[in-house]
C-alpha cells in the first residue's frame, strides 16, 4: 500500500505525538502501525506525509530525539559489548 491511501486517522495520532513532544507514545504508534502495515509503509509515511508538514520546531524536535535516542542504544550497545 502507498503512503497516499493510509487512512488520515491513522497518520493523525502521529502528529498528535510529536505535538506532545512525547517520543514514547510515538514509538508506540509507529509499533502499532507497523502491525497492520509494512516498514517500508512507515518510513514513506513519515518522509512524505509528516514530515513535510510539521513546522520547524517540531521537525528540529522529531530528528533530535531520534538521533539521542539511537545514540542512547548505541551507546548501551558498546558498554554491554565491553
């Protein structure tokens, strides 16, 4: 399925999330999309539909905390690793 015929309401708990600025229940949608749709799907929705109309800060918000976050996991990664 293309990016273009997932349903609004499920792309609108999306933005409801970076709105709250709350990266938990964020993941937790994109898991709960990612049960009824393919990860190719959530990355095109993402790249096409919320990114593109999220404002400045909200964009600067969204890549911040991805980057910490895979930061964080890297990081816990080398530690358990050593």
């Amino acid at each position: 399925m293309s990016a273009n015929n997932i349903p609004l309401s499920e792309i609108i708990l999306f933005l409801e999330c970076i709105a709250q600025r709350n990266f938990d229940e964020l993941r937790n949608a994109a898991r709960y999309f990612m049960t009824q749709h393919e990860p190719i799907e959530l990355e095109e929705v993402f790249l096409t539909r919320i990114e593109p109309v999220l404002d400045k800060d909200s964009l600067q918000w969204l890549r911040t905390e991805k980057f910490t976050r895979l930061n964080l996991i890297m990081s816990k990664s080398c530690v358990v690793r050593n």
